[in-house]
C-alpha cells in the first residue's frame, strides 16, 4: 500500500507540470518536485510538500522547507529558507507567494537580484507582464554589482525600461567614486550612459566637494547639474610645485 501510495504521489507530481511551479518560473515546460512528504487531492487540485521541498522546470530550481499549492489556481507558497533562481533572476526570503501566472512576492528578508542589480526590502512584489517590481514595508535598498547602494523607504523598478524610483529619506553611496548623496526622492536610470536625479532637499558630496539645490542630476560622467537654490563648495586639488619652483623658493629664503 505504501508503494502505491509513493506511485500516485509521483503520477500526481507530474499532473502539476501545468500548475504552480509553472507560474512561479513563468514558462511552461518540463516539470518535477522532490521531498521528504509530499500530499495530493486530485479533486481540489491542492498539493503539501514538506521537508527538504526542491521544485524544478526548464531550467529554474527553487527550494523551501515547506510548499503548499494548487495546480487548478496556479497558486501557491513557499515556506523557510526559499531559494529561487531562473537565468539571471535570484531570490532570496522566507516566503514566496504565487499569486497566479504573473504576479509572486517574496516576503521576509526579500532580495532579488537581476542584471547585476539587487533589491531588497521586507516584502518585494513582482509583476512579470510588467517587469515592474516594488518594495512594500519601512525600508528598501537598491545596489549595484561595483557595491554602490541606494536607501530609501521605498522603491519601485522598472526592470524593462531599466528605471528605479525612490521615495523617502533616500541617501546613495558609492565607494567606487567617493560619492555620497541624499534628498528626499530619487529617478535612477540604471544602465552604463543613464544618471540619477536627486529631488528635494538634494545633496551631493564627492572628493570633499559638494553641490546642493532643490533639483539635482548626477551622470556617469561625474557632471552634476543643479537646479534651485544651488550652493557649491569646491576644493580645489593641491598641484604638484613646477620645475625649478622649490629651487628658487629656497634660494628666495636664503636672500632673505
């Protein structure tokens, strides 16, 4: 009985090969998942996984301690220590929530990291029709593959367009180029030829100089332009004494 038993549950495994996992990696394809415990109702379509719990499809892998599903709704969660990874795209939380073919979050210690950009928050949602994920919670970071961060209260992010909003409190660092910045919101275009702009209250500081007005963009280029109530402090680099100056200083001194 126990056999026949471990035989329905792998008949049932591959009925769910148009189900959640297929949602969760956003393709159809070839489908499987492994556990310590694994529970199916073929009426109600509902799926327990437990222990140990691996799904895999086309090439995506994701693993949890615990999964409940439905391979009718296409809904389903994923519980402790979940690790997702299709392509380029990494997630890292505690929870991950199918919420149908196109829309999932990643809930607790969120992170996801596409294109060598990496967004982290309490609760990250993603919704793939869109491209377009956004921060829910008091905290949010954006950082870069050079270790540049971004910091706000919220972010959104266009991944198809390659543009992030921040929203509250924002502040930039970005050790690769001795900048730092803030202002209350920020437009950051992330591609290699794109800029941020700093909105409100915004502040630049790089290699002990600094720019600040109501308005403020920053390019790759290191040209910042400002835009209201501008105030600027520029610290001029020291020059190194031409030929022949030390000389006549110090023959100077010895007329003296």
């Amino acid at each position: 009985m126990a056999y026949k038993n471990r035989l329905l549950l792998t008949m049932a495994a591959a009925v769910l090969a148009a189900g959640v996992t297929a949602t969760a990696f956003a393709a159809p394809g070839n489908f499987s998942v492994q556990a310590d415990e694994l529970e199916y109702d073929l009426g109600s379509g509902e799926a327990v996984a437990k222990g140990n719990v691996v799904l895999m499809q086309d090439g995506g892998r994701a693993t949890a301690d615990y999964a409940k599903f439905n391979s009718k709704s296409k809904s389903g969660v994923l519980t402790g220590n979940v690790i997702a990874d299709r392509d380029d795209a990494h997630i890292v939380c505690n929870e991950f929530i199918v919420h149908n073919e196109n829309d999932l979050s990643a809930v607790g210690g969120a992170m996801i990291t596409k294109g060598g950009k990496s967004l982290s928050s309490d609760r990250v949602d993603y919704y793939k029709a869109r491209e377009f994920a956004e921060t829910i919670g008091g905290w949010a970071r954006l950082t870069d593959s050079d270790g540049s961060v971004l910091n706000a209260a919220k972010i959104d992010y266009n991944m198809a367009q390659g543009v992030a909003n921040a929203y509250g409190g924002v502040d930039i660092r970005s050790d690769a180029r001795s900048l730092t910045a803030s202002a209350d919101s920020a437009v950051y275009k992330t591609d290699n030829s794109g800029f941020v702009e700093l909105i409100g209250n915004a502040k630049a500081t790089q290699n002990g100089n600094s720019v600040a007005g109501d308005k403020l963009r920053l390019t790759n280029t290191n040209v910042a332009i400002a835009d209201g109530n501008v105030d600027i402090i520029y610290i001029p680099e020291k020059q190194p004494a031409l030929p022949g100056k030390e000389k006549q200083g110090a023959d100077d001194k010895a007329l003296a």
